[in-house]
C-alpha cells in the first residue's frame, strides 16, 4: 500500500514516462503548473490508486502533483 504522497509522484513519474514535465505559467501568471494533459493523467492514476485500494480516500483527496 501507498502512504505518502512523494511515493504517488514517483510511482506516476515510472508509471508513465511519455507525460509531459514541462510546466507553463498558471492561470493568474504568478507560478508554474504542470500541462492539462499531465494534470488529468495523474488525477485518472490517482483515482485508479484509491478506487483499487493503494491508497486511501484521504491521501487521494490531499495528493498534488
């Protein structure tokens, strides 16, 4: 079982090489943020994560990439 977010990340980065880890400026132009393509991947892995039972509800709420 998955307990902490760094290990999401990591598992995400193996899982799926070809995302793209480039980031853009975020909506308000005051950061950086990861592709809409790459968000919605990991939100899916994420989903996947808790709906199979890797990991818990709450740690599937609190994770970011």
């Amino acid at each position: 079982m998955i307990t902490t977010q760094k290990e999401i990340r990591e598992n995400f980065w193996q899982e799926y090489p070809e995302a793209d880890r480039r980031k853009i400026k975020n909506y308000a132009g005051d950061g950086l943020m990861y592709k809409t393509d790459t968000r919605v991947l990991f939100v899916d892995y994420v989903d996947y994560l808790q709906k199979s039972g890797e990991i818990s509800e709450a740690l599937a709420q609190r994770v970011t990439l």
